[in-house]
C-alpha cells in the first residue's frame, strides 16, 4: 500500500461516510490506481436497493473522481486546494457493484491546464470494467474556514 485513509485525507477534503477510496495501491506521474472495499455496512444500501443492494452508479463515479482528486492533489502548486468534479463525459456502466467487491480505481491524467484538467477513469471488479468514462475537474482555492 502506497497511502492509506489518513494519507488519502491529507490530500482530498472528503471524509467518512463521503470517502470513496480505501487506500491508493499505486501512483505514477500521471496515473494512479485505488481500492475501496464494498462491505455491505454503507448507508447507502438500505434504499439501493432492499432485497438486492447495489453500489450507486453515481457513487462509482464518485469513487473514481477521488481517486483521480489524490492524483491531481499531489501537484505543490494545488496542495491545500480543493477539488471540484466539473464535468462527466462517456461514462458507461458494464456490470453491477454488490457488497463483498473490491473495486479496482484507475485514473489516468489525460491534460492538466491551470486549475481545470482531464483524466479517464475505470472502476474494475475482479479484472471486469464496472465504469469507465472521463471526468472534468478545476481546483478551487483553499476551503473556507466558516463552515460553508
């Protein structure tokens, strides 16, 4: 393991129940690679659905953008910053989410100019894509200290 939890909170303002990444198992230059752990025990499953619990296809997505804000966040001009998921284009989603997968997030920085940048994301389980597309996000300046 490359960053657990704590690592991955010093990077990207997103905490618990709204953090979306486990652990980060790999970082290059321009790529990264997370884990989350779907354990069943998420808020989210008692509504999604009864009987039949599935992963939220937006929280897919949201996982991926995470994963992809600790990428861009390691950068020493955005350090301290805050990441804002901007825009979504082709995502698709191949397989269903359940509890007791471990999702594999990828993200791939494709171009980065000033504060707005591009990557493409996968989200696997067990070697098969659950999500996929590419995702827009700008860095804001530092969060502000009265709560807002």
């Amino acid at each position: 393991m490359i960053f657990d939890r704590e690592r991955i909170k010093a990077l990207i303002p997103h905490r618990p129940p709204f953090l979306f990444v486990d652990r980060i198992v790999e970082v290059g230059e321009r790529s990264i690679v997370g884990e989350l752990d779907v354990t069943g025990e998420e808020w989210y499953f008692t509504g999604h659905f009864p009987g039949h619990p599935l992963m939220p296809g937006v929280l897919i997505v949201e996982a991926m953008a995470q994963t992809g804000a600790c990428l861009a966040m390691q950068h020493p001009d955005l350090q301290g910053k805050i990441p804002y998921f901007a825009g979504m284009d082709s995502v698709r989603f191949r397989r269903p989410v359940a509890p007791g997968d471990r999702l594999r997030l990828e993200a791939e920085m494709r171009w980065m100019r000033g504060r707005i940048g591009r990557m493409s994301c996968r989200a696997l389980v067990s070697g098969a894509v659950a999500a996929e597309g590419e995702l827009t996000f700008s860095v804001g300046d530092t969060l502000p200290t009265d709560g807002r």
